[in-house]
C-alpha cells in the first residue's frame, strides 16, 4: 500500500518574507503560520472585522479565522427602561 508522499519535516521549513524593503527570514511554525494567511488573504482583505487565532503544537500549527459583528451600542435607558415604568397590561 502506498503511502502519501513524504512531507518535509517542520525544522526543514524555510522561507523569506518580504515586506518594502524590509525581510525576514522564517523556518519552522513562522512559515506555516505566514504560509497560511497568505493563501487566505481573500479573507483577510474582505473581512471587516476578524480574527486570526494560530494554535500549534507537535509539529502542527492551525488558523482560526473568526469574523466578528461591529459591536452595538445602546442607550442605558433602552436597557433598565429610564424614569418610565413599562405596563404589564
């Protein structure tokens, strides 16, 4: 039975970002993480509001991609009703 083909080991990783003038030069879990936003930047570009949540651990690293709501904001009146009691009726 074949196997999948054999995936390079996480330490093995390199790569350079680029940014201007300025570069980096990542290995490891920094080129998963930068690899991976940079295949969604739809997302990232398009998303109003989000977040970007990186969990790793033993030689895996995966996104979370959250979008949030805009926050709304109400008078405290709306809330606890102001100096009118409301009717039961």
């Amino acid at each position: 039975m074949k196997g999948r083909p054999g995936r390079p080991k996480l330490s093995q990783l390199r790569g350079t970002l680029i940014i201007g003038s300025q570069q980096w030069e990542l290995k490891g879990r920094a080129v998963l993480i930068h690899g991976r936003l940079a295949a969604r930047t739809g997302w990232v570009t398009e998303t109003p509001l989000g977040s970007v949540v990186a969990d790793f651990a033993y030689g895996q690293v995966h996104l979370k991609l959250v979008e949030s709501l805009k926050t709304i904001e109400v008078e405290d009146d709306v809330w606890f009703g102001g100096d009118e009691q409301a009717s039961l009726d």
